[in-house]
C-alpha cells in the first residue's frame, strides 16, 4: 500500500516486534477545495486513486473574508459585509457536504471543515494541525498576469507544506487556455 509522509511518526513496535500503529487509519488525506471544475476533478482523483480502507478524507473549504476588500474600496459597503459573510460560510457549507458525501458514497471515512482566512495560509495550517499525510488540490492553471495578481494557491501549498502534496489539473481546461491566447495574438 502506498503511504505517504508522517506514518512512520505514527507508529511503534511492540513486544513482538510488530508495528503497532497509534491511529486506526493508514493515511489523512486533506482535500482542500472551492466552488470550480477543478476541486470538481480534485474529489474524482481521489475516488478513483485512493484505497478507501483505512483512509480518512477531511474536506476543507477556506472562505476569503472581503472585509478588508470591500472596506478599500467601499467604505460605505461595511454595515453588510457580516451578512454577506455568513451567506459565503453557508454555501461553504453545503460546498463541502456535497463533496464530503460522495466520498462518503465511494467508502470513505470523511470530515468536513469550513474556515475563514488566507486560503494558502489556512491549508497549510489545516495539514500541519491535523497531521495529514497527503494534500490534494486542484489547479485552476492560471498563467501570465492573473497568477501574478491572484497567485497561484496551489503551488504555495505544494512549496510550504510539511507533507507530500498532489495537484490535479484537468488538461483540456489548460489545452482551451492555450488555444484562446494564441487566437487573440493573431
């Protein structure tokens, strides 16, 4: 079975000399997603590559406070942004039921967590406090001055977290992207 990063943290000998593990689950997967194709592909990924026995999946979905964004530019904006807040967690919400759910459906063990923070930040801090042994996300595959602008979240995951760290990217959405730019450089 393959296992990645931290188990061997996880586990001791006993009398016998057999391992004895601290956890009845082999491997954390954290599956960090948002509301696109691409977190879309991340949860198939994860149906179709990972054993379900002894393999735990904790669904996160990180919801980006626009106080500090509407407050730059809006002032007068700030009385609503509470709400608009909270309506943001509830979709969340119900954002990561549904993936939790057809991971639950494919037989896994899920969890699900809704937070509000930097998304780079958040994941890497989710994988570390909860000891995940493998991070999935999706790629939106962004180039040129939009990863400049946005950054790319998926690679400040990949860089910063303390375990291993699987991308998924959808090829045609890269292949379209592609196509798009060399017909506007005609």
């Amino acid at each position: 079975m393959l296992t990645y990063g931290c188990d061997a943290a996880h586990s001791m000998l006993g009398k016998n000399g057999s391992v004895l593990t601290k956890r009845s689950i082999n491997m954390r997967i954290l599956l960090a997603i948002d509301d696109s194709k691409f977190s879309q592909a991340a949860v198939r990924t994860v149906v179709a590559q990972v054993r379900t026995k002894g393999t735990e999946v904790r669904v996160l979905h990180v919801v980006e406070p626009i106080a500090a964004y509407i407050s730059a530019m809006t002032p007068e904006l700030i009385l609503s942004v509470g709400e608009v807040d909270e309506e943001r967690k509830k979709q969340a919400t119900k954002l990561v039921q549904r993936a939790s759910q057809k991971l639950r459906n494919a037989g896994f063990r899920t969890s699900e967590v809704v937070d509000a923070g930097d998304p780079k930040v958040r994941i890497i801090d989710h994988a570390a406090e909860w000891r995940a042994d493998l991070v999935v996300v999706g790629s939106h595959g962004w180039k040129g001055l939009n990863r400049f602008l946005i950054g790319s979240m998926s690679e400040a995951v990949a860089r910063h977290a303390g375990c291993s760290v699987q991308i998924v990217r959808i090829r045609n959405a890269t292949k379209q992207a592609g196509i798009r730019r060399s017909r506007r450089q005609r």
